[in-house]
C-alpha cells in the first residue's frame, strides 16, 4: 500500500479540524465549500472572508510545490463524463442543503442529525459506486 500516509493524513485531518473550528468560533460561519462558493459567487454578503477561503484552497497546493519538491498532485482529465459528473454533485449540494465537507466534517462535529443522515448517504453510496466500477 504505497499510498497509506497515515502520520500526514493525520496531520491533514488535524488542520482541517482546527480550520473549521476557526471559522466557526471566530466568525460564526459554517466551513462547507459549496455553501461558500455558492454565496460568494451569487450573493452580495461577506464577499471578503468567502473569497479568502476559496483562494487558500487554491492557494494551498501550490504553495506547498515551493516547498515540497516531490509534491505532487493531479487534475481530472476533462471529459463528457467528468463534466456530467460535477454537474451531478453540485445539482446533489444543492438538494442535500450542503456537501460533503460542510456535513461531514462540520455537521457531525456540530452533532447535526441532518448532517449524520446525508453523510452515512454520502459514504454509502460512495462505497456503493466504488464497488460497482472496481
């Protein structure tokens, strides 16, 4: 298993942690991706802290290029498939009142029951999907 990292997954899952509890105590807000992208480019509200975030997303891995030089990551080829894909999961947010790392990672630290029911769907499907195509 070439790709088990668990002291950097670890560590990751830490950050991520510490991040949304940040978010959350100093501004009040929720760390969901799609709630703030979704607001940020349609809406007029805290614009500021929004595109912050989504810049530090961005921001992040490339940054970590400068000083990792045997960093690296992959972008999807774009495809029909892909395409319909994302498609898909941001039609999915929108039903779902949110996605994935605004249920998971935030609603369960939040004890959301909302947020536990979507993310058991999430994960069931998820293994589901992999299943079926691997």
């Amino acid at each position: 298993m070439e790709n088990f990292t668990p002291v950097s997954a670890l560590i990751g899952g830490a950050l991520i942690g510490l991040g949304t509890l940040l978010l959350l105590v100093g501004l009040g807000r929720i760390a969901g991706i799609s709630g703030i992208t979704s607001t940020l480019l349609f809406q007029k509200e805290d614009k500021l802290w929004r595109l912050a975030f989504v810049l530090g997303l961005v921001a992040g891995p490339l940054l970590t290029t400068l000083f990792y030089k045997d960093f690296s990551y992959s972008t999807p080829e774009l495809s029909p498939f892909t395409l319909a894909a994302g498609l898909l999961v941001g039609l999915g947010t929108a039903w779902g009142s949110g996605c994935t790392s605004g249920h998971g990672v935030c609603g369960i630290g939040r004890f959301s029951p909302r947020s536990l029911a979507a993310t058991l769907v999430f994960m069931l499907f998820g293994v589901l999907a992999a299943s079926l195509l691997f």
